[in-house]
C-alpha cells in the first residue's frame, strides 16, 4: 500500500513509519515536525517521503495515488488541548475532518483516524465503544467531533474508522516523557522518586506504542466490511490501572526501588475500557506491559542513549515554540506558528 501518515514524525507516528515501510508499505509522511524530523528513517525514493506541511492548509493533491491514509496530527493530549483550546478545535477537529474529506475526493480507499478513550471522561464501570463520551477537555471533545464528522464519510469505496487509543507508553524515536509511565521511568531515574498524579485511585487504561503501532497496522491491513465506519477501543482489559497501581508496577521493574512522590491536584478523569471488539472482529491482542517499558526506557536513560530534550515535554515544547523569539523563526510555516 502507498500510506500517508498525517502527524508521522509524532511519538507514535515515528514507532508506526518504520514498521510500515518493514512490511513493503510506502509511506508520505505530512507534518509540520514541531518535534523534528531527524529521528524518522532518511527518505528514499519509491519508500519514504517527508512532506512539511499542514492539515489545515495543505494541497488536496498530495493525497493524490496514496491507498490508505493514517490522521494522527494532532495537538496531542489533555494539557496540550488546554495551551490554546481553538487551535485544538482548529488542527485536531477541522483540520482532520479536511483530511478526511479531502482523502474521499483523493479516491484513497481507507482513511484511520486516532481518537482517544480520553473521551470517556469520568464514568464508572466498564466502558465500551457503545458508552456515551463524557469529554472534559477541548482534546477530548475534538476527538468526539472529528469521529461524528469522519466516520459518516463511509462509502462502498471509502473505509474510514476510527481507534480510540489507551494512554501510551514505551520508547519511540521522537519520545515523550509527559506520558504516564514514561514520565514516572524519567522521574524515578533521575531522582530515585516516581512522580504520581494525586489521588492515584483514577482509572486509565494503557497500551505500548508499539502495540499501537501494530493495532493500526492491522485495522489497514483488515477487510474493509470489518472496519469501514467503525470505532475500536485499542488496549487491553488487563492494563487497566489505578495510576497508583501502575506506579507500584513501575516501581517493581526499576532496578533500584524508587519513592512515590504525588503532585496536582486530584485528576477529574477517570475511565475503565473494555478492548472485547477489536479483540473480536480483529483479533488484535497487546504483546507488551509496563514492566518492558520501564526496562527499555531505563536502560536507554543510563546508557546515555535517551537524552530528556524540552522537546520529549509536549506542552513545555508547545509553550516555546508560541514565545516570541521562537515566533519569527523557522518553525513557523506560512507564518504562523502553531
Ligand atoms: N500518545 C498517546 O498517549 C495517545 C493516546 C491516544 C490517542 N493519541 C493520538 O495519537 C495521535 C498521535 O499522538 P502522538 O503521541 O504521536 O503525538 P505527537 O505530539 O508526538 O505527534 C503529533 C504530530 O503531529 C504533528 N502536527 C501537529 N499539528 C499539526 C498540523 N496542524 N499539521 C501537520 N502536522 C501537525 C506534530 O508535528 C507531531 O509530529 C494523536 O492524534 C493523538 O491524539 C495519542
């Protein structure tokens, strides 16, 4: 297949290109590569192209001979949606219903966009792809629209569907430490105490981004009666944790015993997800745990091999690139800046 991936350069976009161009894939990657582009494999001719651009703006050409489109541009969680709630509406709700609209018009066959179980909110109970969403930040209720816009799309000629994923974790070439697990492994490392958002009894599920990676693989790569206008839960039943509980499993895979060390104020977000579907109509099952995160990362920090640049702080990142000195430099695309 010839893919385009919106947002390719990102954490999860970075870990899903190569596996993509491993099993014989093409792959365009458009991104504005606020986090670079370095880390992604060089372009090569007839494999891997990089393309800087925007979803808002870019030329509906582009999408022009590709087979498949994979959305994941986004202003990319929670906090990042606070720093600026329109242009959260602007990229993750607008721009990727353009991208949908504008991959139908391109003839491409399938389009898979990444949501976020974030949108559960706070519920109780076992939620699944049927529970009605709860979103409590501008990130979530992007996540809710961009699926009501895009999944309608549906055509016998055009699959579109949508992964509603856990909270990530795992080494990935452009890395994110304001990521749960991956935020507790840097914290733990550099000051013997893991950072724990109070009051640790609210419920997230999560899921390594190479799973992930291997989840869109296989919704690309299913029938298209199995997934066209679909939603799937991506995740696994048994990596639903208590932030609490998964502090005390990171604490258990670390080499030397940290400390819990709480901060915030207690988190208004709370959501226990069933993964039944995908498990069902796919067959997808998660291979990794935190505890292989926690090694990878850790080992990769005191190796040397890992180095926690701002970028690897999404929001912090964000923050510096909308300053002034970083306003007039070469970031900005078209001159605007996010
Ligand atoms: N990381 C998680 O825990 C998680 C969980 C659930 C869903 N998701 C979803 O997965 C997707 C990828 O997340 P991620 O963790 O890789 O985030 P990321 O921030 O690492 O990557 C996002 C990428 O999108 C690019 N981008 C942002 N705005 C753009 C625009 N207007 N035009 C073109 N490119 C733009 C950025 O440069 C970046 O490379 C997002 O849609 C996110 O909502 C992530």
């Amino acid at each position: 297949m010839r893919v385009l991936a919106t947002g390719g350069a990102g954490y999860l976009g970075s870990t899903l290109v190569p596996l993509l161009l491993s099993r014989g894939h093409e792959v365009t990657v458009v991104d504005r590569f606020f986090f670079g582009a370095e880390h992604l494999p060089p372009e090569e001719p007839g494999k891997l192209r990089k393309i800087r651009d925007d979803i808002r703006w870019c030329d509906g050409e582009l999408f022009e001979g590709h087979d498949a489109v994979v959305d994941m541009a986004a202003l990319s969680n929670d906090p990042a949606g606070a720093i600026d709630a329109w242009k959260t509406y602007e990229i993750n709700y607008l721009g990727r219903s353009r991208v949908a609209r504008l991959a139908r018009e391109a003839k491409v066959a399938r389009y898979l966009v990444t949501s976020s179980c974030s949108q559960y909110g706070f519920q109780e109970g076992i939620l699944t792809e049927e529970s009605p969403p709860k979103p409590l930040t501008a990130y979530a209720r992007a996540n809710v629209l961009v699926e009501k816009d895009n999944l309608p799309l549906a055509t016998p000629e055009f699959c579109p569907t949508a992964v509603r994923f856990s909270t990530l974790y795992g080494l990935s070439p452009r890395m994110r430490f304001d990521l749960a697990v991956n935020g507790m492994v840097l914290g733990a490392t550099r000051t013997g105490k893991i950072p724990v958002m109070r009051d640790g009894k609210q419920w997230r599920p999560f899921l390594h981004v190479r799973d992930a990676a291997r989840a869109i693989l296989t919704v690309l790569e299913a029938p298209v009666e199995k997934v066209r206008g679909a939603v799937f839960n991506v995740g696994s039943d048994d990596q639903n944790y208590q932030v609490g509980t998964l502090a005390d499993v990171v604490a258990g895979a670390m080499r030397s015993p940290p400390t819990l060390e709480w901060y915030g104020d207690v988190d208004a977000r709370s959501y226990r997800v069933s993964f039944e579907k995908v498990r069902r109509e796919l067959g997808f099952t998660p291979e990794l745990r935190p505890p292989d995160a926690v090694r990878e990362i850790e080992s990769a920090l005191v190796s040397g091999a890992l180095q926690p640049t701002e970028k690897t702080m999404t929001v912090e990142w964000y923050r510096h690139l909308l300053s002034n000195d970083v306003a007039s430099q070469s970031v900005a695309l078209r001159g605007v800046v996010l």
